[in-house]
C-alpha cells in the first residue's frame, strides 16, 4: 500500500492508501468488494480559506532571489504586474466564481511512494436552483453556451450537444486523459443519485488534459465517486489555484501548472456584469513565452530556466518516451452577460487571443478548447419545456467591453496558474 492524499476545495487533506502493483508499480487492477481507494483520515487545514499559503519559511538560493518554499497552490495568486492586461477591475476572488452563482469543487490525487500519482478533477457548477430562484434544478436547467476548437489534438466531450443545442446542461469536468471514462460514469451516478429520471441530456461535459510528465498516467487511478464528490462539495467564494484537482500534474511553459482563475468587471448602462474564467494550462514551451511575462515570473521566482530544471527533477519514473509535445490547455468562460450562444462563440473565440498573449501558438500537438457560458437567461429542460422562451441579449455593437475582458481574464488566469504552482 503507498500512502497518499487528496483534497478538496476546503483544503482539507485527506489521507487514502492506494495498492500498488508490485511489478510496475502502478495501481492495481480494482475488485467488486474494494473497487477503489478508501478515505482513512482527515487532517484539518492549517490556513483559513481566503488566505494563500504563503505563511512558509524563506530560502535563499545560490541565484541570490529570495522565495518562499510553497505547498505548490494558493487560493489567490498575487497576478503579475502587466498593466496592458490589467485595464478592467478584477471581482473580490479574481476567479470564475466572482460570476453570482457559479461554484468550484475539486479533489486531489497525490502519491509520491513508490511512484509518483499527482492528478484529480475540477468541477465548475451551475448553482442552478439559485440561477432559477428554486424553480429549477441542475438536471432540468441548461444555461446559453458555445464551444470551440483551437486545435484538436485532446477531448472535450458534450461539444457536440452544446454547439447544436446552443445549451450547457451539465457542470464543466476537467481531469486527466486516462479518466475521461471514469468522470463520465460519475457524473451520470451523480444525476441518477440526486435528480433520477430527470437529466434528459445525458452528456456530460469532460474536458482533458494529459498530465503524464508529472504522474504515472499508464493506469487510471481517479474512480467515478470523484465525480461525484467534486460536484457535491463545490461551493462559491475563493478558488484554489496550481496544483490543485484537475491541475495536480499539469506543465505549462516546461513549468508546473494547472488550475489558474480570473475574473473582469465590466459596466454597460450603470449596470455591473462580470466575467469569470478558470483554465488548466498544461501547454506550450519554455522558450516561446512572452518576454513581458517572463520578466515579470523572474522577478518573484528567480530566473526560469533554473525553476524548469529544478521543476523537471519532479517527473514521473515511468514518463513518455515521445518527442516533446505542445501540450494542452482547457479554457471555461463564464459571465452574467445576457448573451446568446452565438455570441458566447464569439467570446470564446476571444479566448485563444488570451492563449497567444502568453506566448502559445496553439502548436499542431496542442489540445486547446474553449468554452463559454451565461447565467443569464436559464433555460428549461425536460419532459415538458415552454414552447416560446422570452430572453434578453446584448446587443451587439456593445460586445467590444466584454471581448477585451475575456481577453484579460484569460491572459491573467493562465499566470496564476503558473504564480500559484511556485507559490
């Protein structure tokens, strides 16, 4: 047995034993009576919520740049100081759920004996009954979406419905490549436990990114209850960033990654919308990075090619043998703009130019999607919808406000991932 944790969206670690094969090392195939990991133990956290974890001792390295020893994730990452992409206000958590009614839950997979496990899940939820003031629930809701490929080396499953539909209808799952199969499971054991009968879509949205630099990923060792557990336990205020659920072994610019947030305040008519974007950024090299934000990143971390190579001291015993490859990154958008799902595609497509800010060129190896959402204008689903919908929308010669935000937000929550990481 190797000891291991996960933990959620609290912070609370969680101690688990996962059997290993003797001979490879990696999980071992499950059985009918232990089919899965048990959860043994929770350790309460030492760090309030709204605070980063950043109360660790200072060490002083060879280069002379004083840093923190960090725990690798921060529930809000101080962004780095580029002003270009800085020019609207940011909400109270500088994350997707500044958007009123959207909520993040995440479980963490970590093992380091005998080989190294570090994955999990991210959940972006609808709080639906909220959105609907109690007349809906999050089977028999959907919400105005657009989805769009920048390059489709990876997987994004559902695309396909919200595209022809124009409706999200399920939380937003990011996870590892290997367990698309099993978030999928999950999510529909999630429904069927909590609304039976009722989620006539049946499509869950499961957005990848591989992840086996940094975890032995020959073997799926994230079971279907994660599913459910980071969908159950997701909850509103400040989202934990890095290397975090979903974004546990993520690399991005050759750097750990993973899960980065953001968020943009726009005003039209004297009323405040805001846009919310959470991304897992496992993509691109080095070398290609912006300079602006390279300086910036070097400035609080000390040069980057001695993080990467202290970074790269921390791959998987058993990792790809393959040419080095672009990576992946998932993009989720999310706002209380009254938008339809036209528009949303044209939000969405916003977000690749916040892919390029950092210096990506989305290469032909590279998964990148993106996703995009309202709030506003709930729709019902269900055995018996309305026959005419009455809905509001912007009008479209006000849409330039909400495309530079998205662009901003994208930029900043792919830097915090990467602050949050070394933080």
């Amino acid at each position: 047995m190797s000891a291991g944790y996960w933990h959620d969206v609290d912070g609370h670690f969680k101690i688990l034993n996962i059997p290993l094969n003797s001979s490879a090392g990696l999980p071992a195939p499950f059985d009918a009576v232990h089919p899965y990991p048990a959860m043994l133990q929770i350790i309460p956290p030492t760090w309030p919520q709204s605070q980063t974890h950043n109360s660790l001792p200072v060490s002083q390295s060879q280069d002379q740049f004083v840093r923190r020893i960090g725990t690798g994730t921060s529930f809000r990452p101080q962004p780095l100081n580029l002003p270009q992409w800085q020019t609207f206000s940011s909400g109270l958590n500088n994350a997707i759920t500044d958007v009123p009614g959207l909520k993040v839950g995440q479980v963490t997979y970590s093992s380091d004996v005998p080989n190294r496990v570090h994955t999990g899940v991210t959940a972006i939820v609808p709080d639906s009954a909220a959105l609907t003031h109690n007349r809906g629930n999050l089977a028999n809701t959907g919400f105005r979406a657009s989805s769009i490929t920048l390059n489709g080396n990876g997987e994004l499953t559902g695309a396909h419905f919200i595209n022809e539909f124009g409706v999200l209808n399920s939380p937003i799952m990011l996870t590892n490549t290997r367990a698309v199969g099993a978030i999928h499971d999950g999510v529909d054991r999630y429904f069927e436990k909590h609304f039976p009968g009722q989620w006539s879509c049946g499509l869950p949205v499961i957005g990848e990114c591989y992840d086996g630099y940094f975890n032995t990923s020959g073997q799926n060792v994230i079971p279907p209850e994660a599913a459910e557990q980071s969908i159950e336990q997701a909850k509103s205020g400040p989202v934990q960033q890095g290397r975090v659920g979903a974004g546990t072994g993520m690399r991005c610019f050759g750097l750990h990654a993973g899960i980065g947030s953001s968020s943009r305040k726009i005003n039209l008519n004297g009323h405040e919308y805001t846009i919310g974007v959470l991304v897992n950024a496992n993509h691109s090299h080095l070398e290609d990075m912006n300079p602006l934000i390279r300086q910036q990143l070097e400035s609080r971390f000390g040069p980057l090619d001695q993080l990467k190579t202290r970074d790269d001291m921390d791959h998987a015993p058993f990792r790809p043998t393959v040419s080095p490859r672009q990576g992946s990154i998932q993009v989720v958008i999310a706002t209380d703009l009254p938008l339809n799902n036209k528009q949303l595609e044209e939000l969405a497509k916003r977000g690749g130019l916040g892919i390029g800010n950092t210096g990506s060129f989305i290469g032909t190896t590279s998964g990148d999607f993106v996703t995009a959402f309202s709030t506003a204008n709930p729709v019902p689903m269900g055995a018996e919808p309305p026959t005419v919908l009455n809905t509001t929308e912007l009008h479209p010669d006000t849409m330039n406000m909400a495309f530079k935000a998205t662009v901003e937000a994208v930029t900043e929550a792919q830097t915090n991932a990467l602050v949050a990481s070394h933080s």
